[in-house]
C-alpha cells in the first residue's frame, strides 16, 4: 500500500505564518522530479508547533494540490490516547490514505501500554494506522514483538522504523505479514534497510534529491548493488542534513534550491547560525548541482 519514496514535508514559514506559495513551488518540484508519496504534519513539517486549524489547512491545501496523484499519509499522533483518536477521526475526513502515528513520548509508556494505545486508536479510525518508531525523539520505543503483535491487527498496515539500529529491524522482518509496509525513518541506513526487505524510506533528503533518492531507493528494493557505491558517495551531503536538529538544515538547503522564501522555523527551532551554514555550504560545495 506505501511504497517507495515519501518526502516527510516541511511546513514554509514566513513572517511566522505558513508560505504557502513556497509550499506549492516544493510540492510541484517534488511531484516533477517523481516522488511516490507525501507526510504531512510529521516531525519534518514542525507540526508540534502549528495550530490544530494550521495543520488541517496544510492538509487541505496539500491534499487539493496532490489531487491523488500520490499518497498522502497524515501525522495524526500524540501521546495521549483519547486526543490521539479525536484527531486522527478529524483527519480522516480529508482525503489522505493513511495516518502516520508516532510512539507517545515523555510519558515513557511499557510495551502493554503502546499495544493497548495503537490498537485503541485503530480500532477507531477508518484510515489505516502507520506506526512511527522513533526512539531518538520518543525514548520509549517499540520492541520487536510489540510490532509483530501490532502488525496482525486489520487496520494497522506498516511501520516508520527510525531505529538507524538495523539489528532491531531485521528482528521482525521476517514475522511480520508479508503485505505489511516497512518503510525507513532514517536515510542514512534507507538503502541497507530496503535491501534487507523494507519497501521504501520516508524521507528528509528527498527534498534535496527526490529523483535520486526515488532511483536509489527502486535499485535497493530490487537488491541491485549497482547503486551502492553512488550512495555512498552522496552520504557526505545526506549526512549534512543532520548537522544540526531536523528540519533545520534541510529547510535551509531547500532555500538554497530557490523553492521556499525564508528558512524560519517556530521556536523553540531556530534557523542554522552562521557558522553552521559555512560547514553546511562547504559540505554542499562537493556536490554541484545539488543546490
């Protein structure tokens, strides 16, 4: 059902309102240059600090600018369960595929406590529910049985790994439905995890690269090494991206490409200092063409 290369999109500011003029010339860059599907409202897209009415307007305006042509998945997640489902029910009267829920952070739920939390949430949404592992932000994470016991309800459909730690997913991989998406949170190991068996990344970097990051990512589905050595070459300016809290520099190089009108962020993100963006133009400097 999700496949291939999503872009977790980021939210334009501008004089700390959403662009969304810059929004439009990012998703129509995106859609041209063949990106397979679009997060909205994840991490990426700032989305702890939109309004609920912002967020449902970014979704609307994306959803009327995709106009199916992709899939949408919506980040619909919070840690605490009852609002969780109230938001995800509000999300699910747009037309998106999916809701993409994260791990409940800072309250440090046990294993019992997230089965019972996201089947409580897809037992009560008629979207299908895409789990989000991400336990560099969440602390709390899901263990391997705890997603191969997720992965047999009926509305439970894939899983975001963020685990970078590719040992915890080649725990399950093999025990969970063979129809169930397997989608990697982390570019740096996208490729390796979709040569392991995963189906596809969502992605940060795709908004630097999304042709490639489409072309490599179809190869390692495929298990054709041809790719391995480009991208490994390319990890240098993929690892550039994260030289500083995400979305902060890849807000910042997507400015750089002339798609969006300011690099601002909401507090508490900032945008990258000045001495971080000379180490992030002289990482980019290797890369003509790129920016």
């Amino acid at each position: 059902m999700f496949k291939g290369v999503f872009t977790a999109l980021i939210t334009p500011f501008k004089n700390n309102e959403v662009d969304y003029d810059s929004l439009d010339r990012l998703i129509n860059d995106q859609l041209k240059n063949g990106i397979q599907g679009f997060v909205v409202c994840g991490t990426t897209g700032e989305s702890v600090t939109l309004t609920e009415e912002e967020q449902l307007q970014v979704l609307d305006f994306v959803c009327n600018k995709v106009k199916g042509k992709v899939p949408i998945l919506f980040g619909s997640g919070s840690n605490n369960t009852d609002k969780t489902i109230k938001w995800s029910q509000k999300a699910c009267n747009y037309p998106i595929d999916g809701l993409l829920v994260v791990v409940p952070y800072y309250n440090k739920p046990p294993q019992e406590g997230l089965l019972a939390h996201f089947k409580e949430i897809a037992n009560n949404v008629d979207k299908p529910v895409v789990l989000y592992n991400v336990p560099g932000r969440t602390i709390a994470q899901l263990e391997p049985a705890t997603i191969i016991e997720l992965s047999r309800h009926k509305n439970i459909v894939g899983i975001k790994e963020a685990n970078g730690d590719l040992s915890h997913f080649a725990k399950y991989i093999n025990e969970v439905p063979s129809d169930f998406c397997l989608l990697s949170g982390d570019d740096g190991s996208s490729v390796e995890f979709c040569k392991m068996g995963g189906h596809g990344v969502i992605s940060v970097c795709s908004h630097i690269a999304p042709n490639k990051m489409v072309e490599w990512i179809n190869k390692a589905i495929e298990n054709d090494d041809s790719l391995l050595s480009e991208f490994e070459n390319n990890k240098k300016w993929i690892d550039g991206l994260y030289i500083t809290s995400n979305p902060i520099p890849v807000k910042y190089g997507v400015l750089k490409k002339g798609l969006i009108a300011t690099d601002d962020m909401r507090l508490p993100l900032v945008p990258m200092n000045e001495m971080l963006k000379k180490e992030f133009d002289q990482i980019f400097s290797e890369f003509e063409g790129l920016l």
